[in-house]
C-alpha cells in the first residue's frame, strides 16, 4: 500500500473517529409517527407507523402544507363524548419517560372548521387538554411534554372527547424518550408526573434547542428580553443537576449593573397549582477574576434561594413542589459585596399531575384476553379500563377507592363476534355479565370462580356445547338467561332446583331436560 493511500485511509478514519465523538448516539426513545402508512428516517432518526400501537382510527394525510414531515399525517379518532383513544407503548417497568405528544390539525376536519379541543390522558390520569387554535392561527404545530414513571411493562397514551370538542380529535406524532435516571429525581414519580409549562434558554433568540446538544432532545425555546451576546464556553454538564445542554450557558440575562434583576417567567399566567421549577446558572467566562456574583433569588417575593454564588462551574436550583397561579416574577437581588451583576441562563417549570391510581392488573389482564377473544371489540378498549373515572371502557363498570376493580360487564347489542375467553372467570369482583345480542360462539367457561355473580345474560347469541353444571354452584346467581343459542345436552338439575333462579333457555333446540 502507497504512503498517499495510507494517508488518506488515516484521514479517513480520524474523520469518522472525529464525527463519532463530536456526535451523540441519539437517545432511547421510541418515535411514532400518527397517521403514516410506513416507517421513515428523519434527521437520522427511525419513526415508526403507528399501525402497530393502536387499534382505532382513521389515517388522514393534512390537507394544509407542513414544513416538517412527521406532520403530513395525522390519525383521527371519531367524535364519541368521554371516549377515549389509546396508543399502548412497550417499555421498561421503573423508568421515567419524556412523553411528548404533537398536533397540527391543518384543516383535517374541513375547510373552515377550527380545531377541536379535547383531553390527553396518560395511563389512567387525566394529563391535560389540547388547545392548538391559536398556535394553528399561526400556521404552527402544538406541543406537549411530560415526564411519567412506567409503572408496569406498557404505557398509554390516550387523546379523548370531551363536552367542549367539538370535531374528530387527532395526534400528529407521538415521542417516549428514556430519561436517566438522575433526571428530575427528587419527584416522587409514585405518585405524580410532571407536565412541562415552559422550558427556556434565557438571552437566546435563535431556533429552539435539541438534540443533539440536548442528548434527551428536550426543547429549549428561545426567552430573549434584550440583545445579549454570545460567549463561546463550552462548560462541562455531566456534573449537572437533570442534565442542561451546554448550549443554554452560552447566553444569559443579566441586569445591566449590579442591582436587581426582575423578570415575568413564564410569559403565562399560570393555573393555581404545585409546580416543580428547576433554574441554572453559569459565569460567563472560565474565571470570576477578582469578581464576585452573589444574589437571592425570590419567586413572587418569596425567598426561593438566598447567597446563591455563581461560579465558571455553574449552579441548579430546584424547589420540587412551589404553589403557584397568576403571572410569575423572578428577581435576582445582588447581596452586599457582590460586585458582579445578577444573571439567568436558563429554567424549566413543570406541573405536578397527581396520579389517579390504576385498575388492579390481574382485571386488565384479564380483560385483555377478553379483547383478544373477540373479533370486533369496541374501539375504546385500550388503555386503562377504569380510569379517569369519566373514561372508563364501554360497556365496562368499576368500584370505587383505592383497589379499584370491573364489578360489571354489559355489552349487549354491541356488535361482537367471536368466543368469550376462559379469562372472564379471573374477574372475581362481577356481580353481572349481560353480552347477549351478540354473535359470540364456542363453549361455555365455568363460572364457579365468581362467587358475587348475580346476573348472566348470554341470550340471543351461538353458543354451542353443553351448560356447565358448576353454575349450580354459583352461590348469588338470580338470572340465567340462555335462550336463543346453540347449546346442547342437559339442562343440569342443579339449575333447575336453585332456589329464587330466574332460568331461561328456551331457543336451544338440542337442549333437554333430565327426566323426572
């Protein structure tokens, strides 16, 4: 091999060493792009179909024109008051997770018709409600992040009709994103998620910032009261609390002396509610000199952190739980000695969203496999079958308090075809099964299992084989309604004995009864 040829062969893997290291890997995430009929790449990014995620809804591609490609499609979902729509998530049980859904409606509901207002949902807790008209008004795409704990091997994210929306709901693009585990971690997800209210690189102006100098692809807007000039520093993070891109140090705000610095963050007034806020800090040059930058920082007036001294290392202040409504100042107060003035690099503000609890798994498990077993289940059947209280499944009742659990089933006339799984029986707290007026076929389970059972409607339905005499058994059954299927043998003398049954099984002609 020539000299020239080796030396080009090292240039060229210095270059490919060189971009591996000034690149980040992109992080875990799981990208879902609502609406497309096939996987793409984007920005060296995989986004899937969401064929795979979801049961419901129709494809649309948008008749507006979108920049961005993830928001030429859209699925939408029919307009059904307290239905909700699922996206069900594969991930990994005891992680936090960045959810960030988006939505640019771009006339998918027709010409002249506004955007419809609805409610997003995550697991079983009511998240909060998507309004894109005035970022539509724009001609912009609409945004929401939150951060939640996986509390087992799947997350749902649902969007869902409310009293105010007004046309077909829909979702452009959905993102999970797996955040270390250091990330916001004095929240005690157990109990809350956070949703995002702002997320800002103070004295910056330019397009949002994200991956890759945010390594979670978090966005970082633009918050720019005056003209700041940029410094070149690039500070060292990994030693950061929740992990800022290096970026946002890169600019500031500052007072113009050393005297107080007074600001309106967010720009929006805020709902009266807990809030997690976390705020960064950088000097601005690799050494303070003979300098010094003392201040209290104070929220509305209130003392959030006193003598915070800011050094060419950087600092974070957090409060994971500060009461908030209205508009919001933050003022940084130069203390005595401080000969530096006051500054702001950037600051993250979430909502925190207690969570509702979830329906006990071995219930959801088991309807789940009563899903399965149908042909035609309703559409609404994915997420959390009992929560929020106002979404619960179709047909599907629950108890109230803290071990919540189906106590009824009624799905008559629905539409249904296919068997009723085995799984029915795992459904110990029903006190009624009413599926007749189906098209259900196959055997009979044994309910023996469902010891609060009072009512069984299976009429008007093909069931086949023979009635299982362990219902005899079952010790509150006051109606057993069989009548209009295909059941044979013998009408069990237990059945007919039980004292107070309302029993009818007329309609199966291959059904006898024993002989007296």
């Amino acid at each position: 091999m020539s000299h020239l040829r080796l030396f080009l062969l090292l240039l060229l893997l210095l270059s490919l060493l060189s971009s591996s290291i000034s690149q980040p890997s992109p992080p875990s995430a799981i990208l879902i792009d609502c609406g497309a009929s096939e996987s793409s790449v984007i920005d060296g990014r995989k986004w899937q179909s969401d064929e795979a995620f979801v049961t419901s809804g129709i494809p649309k591609t948008v008749p507006d024109k979108a920049l961005d490609q993830i928001l030429f499609t859209v699925r939408s979902f029919p307009l059904e008051t307290r239905r909700k729509f699922c996206y069900v998530v594969s991930v990994s049980r005891g992680w936090k997770y960045m959810i960030r859904t988006t939505y640019f409606y771009g006339g998918v509901n027709g010409k002249g018709t506004l955007p419809p207002v609805f409610d997003q949902i995550v697991d079983g807790t009511f998240w909060g409600v998507v309004n894109t008209t005035a970022d539509y008004a724009d001609g912009l795409a609409s945004y929401y992040e939150g951060v939640f704990m996986a509390q087992g091997k799947s997350m749902s994210v649902c969007v869902a009709s409310n009293s105010y929306t007004t046309s077909d709901p829909f979702i452009s693009a959905l993102e999970l994103v797996r955040l270390d585990g250091t990330l916001y971690n004095s929240t005690d997800f157990s109990t809350v998620g956070m949703s995002l209210v702002a997320r800002h690189a103070f004295g910056y102006s330019g397009p949002i910032i994200r991956f890759p100098d945010d390594e979670f692809d978090r966005f970082w807007e633009p918050y720019s009261l005056n003209s700041t000039v940029p410094n070149n520093r690039k500070l060292e993070v990994s030693g950061f609390w929740n992990l800022p891109p290096s970026r946002i140090f890169n600019t500031d705000l500052r007072a113009t002396q050393v005297q107080p610095l007074e600001f309106t963050w967010p720009p929006m007034p805020l709902t009266k509610a807990t809030y997690y806020i976390a705020l960064y800090f950088a000097h601005d040059s690799d050494s303070l000199g003979d300098g010094s930058r003392v201040f209290d920082v104070s929220v509305n007036g209130i003392t959030y952190y006193k003598e915070l001294s800011v050094t060419p290392a950087g600092a974070v202040i957090f409060a994971s739980r500060w009461p908030l409504e209205g508009l919001t100042t933050l003022t940084l107060s130069p203390r005595s000695g401080s000969n530096l003035a006051p500054l702001i690099n950037g600051g993250e503000m979430f909502e925190l969203v207690p969570l509702r609890g979830k329906t006990l798994v071995r219930d959801v498990t088991a309807l789940n496999a009563i899903k399965r077993s149908f042909k035609n289940a309703p559409a609404d059947w994915n997420g959390d079958p009992c929560l929020p209280k106002n979404y619960t499944w179709s047909g599907v009742t629950c108890s109230e308090g803290p071990r919540i659990r189906i106590v009824t089933l009624n799905l008559t006339n629905m539409g249904i075809s296919g068997s009723l799984a085995p799984a029915v029986t795992k459904l110990t707290a029903l006190s009624s099964i009413w599926i007749g007026k189906n098209s259900l076929s196959g055997s009979l389970p044994d309910f023996s299992s469902l010891k609060r059972l009072e009512s069984l409607h299976l009429e008007d339905n093909r069931f086949s084989g023979n009635i299982p005499p362990s219902l005899g058994g079952v010790p509150h059954l006051r109606e057993l309604f069989l009548q209009n299927n295909n059941l044979t043998g013998q009408i069990p003398s237990n059945l007919l004995q039980k004292p107070g049954l309302n029993l009818r099984t007329s309609g199966n002609p291959f059904l006898t009864q024993q002989p007296r």
